[in-house]
C-alpha cells in the first residue's frame, strides 16, 4: 500500500508538471517552441547549429526553444500536425506534403550559391555512350527515393513528357546511393540534385558526398542532362502559430543570416548562404510538375 501510494504521488505530480508546462505562453522557458530539424546529415552536427540558431533567435526575441532531430523525414511532417513542432526546417516535396496534410505555412526559401532554386542532373558513366537524355531509353535508372524531388519527381516527369521509357528503374535509398549504383555499375543512369560549381570549380552536386571515398567520382561519373529548375528547401511554421510571433522569429532569422556568425553557421548545417522570404505560391511549379506525373501530393500521404 505504501509504494502504491508513493507511486500515486509521482504520478501527480508529474502530470502537474506537465499541465503546467501546456499551460504556460508558447516561447517560455516552461513551454519552449519546438523547432525540429530533418535527418539529412549526422544528428550531433545538426542539433549544435540549430542550438546556436535557437541561441541567437533567444536573444533577438526572448522566446525560448527547444530544438531537436527527429528519425525521419516522416516524423517532422507528422510533428507540424500534432503540435509536436513548431517551425520544421524541411526539404522541398516534404513542405508540399506538409502542406497538403496539414497545412503548414512556408515562411522562406534557402538560398544556396546565391541560387533560390537547385535542378535535378542525370548521370551516367564517361565512355558508356549514354551521352544526352535521350539515350536513357532501355536502360537501367537509379532514382533516390519515391518523394524525392530532384531524385525521382522531376527527372520522372521530364522523362514522361519526352515519351522515354528506360528499361527498369529503381529505388537507390539516396543521393549518394544513386551515385554509386552508376559508379559500380548497377544502374546505367542515376538521378540525383545538381548544385552549381563554386567560383573555383569545386563541385557542390551529389558526387560532392562520396568524393573523398572515390576521389576518381568526377571523372568516371559525368552529367549527361538536368530537369528544369526546383525551388529549395524551407523553413516551415505549424498551422495557427501566432503571427506576430512568427514575424519576429522570421526578421530574427534574416538578421542572423547576415552575421558572419550566422553565415557561418548556415553554411555548416546545410550549405545555406542566406533566405529570402516565401510563399506557398512559389511551390506551385512543383505542384505543376506533380500533375505531368498524373498525380499530387496527396497520393504519397496515402
């Protein structure tokens, strides 16, 4: 009966605590906002940039956070509809699909090489005689993943309107992945995201991953063709997040973006240089492409 009644006071306890937090203003120290992060590199690297991200943006606003890295994309699409998150840092078709779901709000746009948008590339082996996209027709494709935009929607599209039909695709499991199925030969052509060369040459597309492993990467995969161009990647605010304290959050962000701090930071958790504000309408060529597919956003939720 005692440790019943120990545990009984626990369990009070602990659900108090808990009230108290939900009950506390949104961007306390009791009830932080939640910023989430998607797992497109090491967790430990991401959580110390988006700490010194959430550092900053406590001391432009006052408001607490609480920043964390979720095990999938999945789960900070999910998180923005319950309430999970509050702000999810999210990649281009994982905003639609946040979007259509649950009706999150982009706030801004990356910028990366002075660039607001990427384009997805085809490549194939040097020598192998697939030299332009038209001789995709027969062969074997390595796209990246099923809601890739640059890995698999994109080049999907531009391929259907062109009436090519390679012999069998597959599914990679990434960009690197897809990559290397082309370098080891287990695919004739891979579709990954294509970012321009810096001013002195270096590469800042998919062979950019594995080059230290495959230092011969450049060279024995080359690009053979690109689709049209695909707006980057977000950061993207929950359904019903109070405006006035998004606007601070947002003007937050854009200052810090123009610190050397800042740049350096962005630049060490994603390659991002700047932002430049956004609007759901600037996702609707994405939306656009979906449709040359025969289908939406709402087809990859299901």
């Amino acid at each position: 009966m005692k440790i019943y009644k120990i545990a009984l006071v626990i369990f009070l306890v602990a659900s108090l605590i808990a009230g108290c937090g939900q009950n506390a203003p949104l961007g306390s120290k009791k009830n932080p906002i939640k910023m989430y992060f998607v797992p497109s590199m090491e967790a430990g690297k991401i959580v110390t940039s988006g700490r010194e991200i959430a550092n900053y943006l406590h001391e432009k606003t006052g408001y607490f956070f609480k920043v964390a890295v979720p095990t999938s994309y999945a789960s900070v699409i999910e998180a923005l509809g319950t309430d999970e998150t509050d702000i999810a840092w999210l990649a281009t078709f994982a905003y639609l699909l946040a979007n259509e779901k649950f009706g999150a709000e982009v706030e801004l746009t990356t910028v990366r090489n002075g660039l607001e948008k990427y384009k997805g590339q085809f490549v194939a082996l040097a020598g192998s005689g697939i030299e332009d996209i038209n001789d995709i027709e027969g062969k074997v494709i390595a796209f990246t993943d099923a809601a890739s935009t640059s890995g698999y929607i994109y080049p999907s599209a531009l391929l259907s309107k062109k009436g090519i039909k390679p012999a069998r695709s597959l599914f990679a499991g990434g960009h690197p992945q897809a990559i290397l199925s082309v370098y080891q030969g287990t695919a004739d052509v891979g579709c990954t995201f294509w970012s321009p060369p810096g001013e002195n040459g270096e590469i800042h597309d998919a062979r950019r991953a594995v080059i230290e492993t495959y230092p011969d990467i450049v060279d024995k995969v080359v690009i053979i063709g690109y689709t049209d161009w695909i707006p980057n990647d977000t950061v993207t605010f929950r359904k019903g997040f109070p405006e006035d304290m998004k606007i601070k959050i947002v003007d937050a962000l854009l200052d810090f973006a123009n610190t050397e701090e800042g740049h350096h930071v962005l630049l060490n958790l994603l390659d991002i240089d700047n932002f430049v504000r956004a609007d759901d309408s600037d996702y609707d060529v994405v939306r656009e492409t979906l449709q040359a597919l025969g289908t939406d956003a709402s087809q990859f939720i299901k």
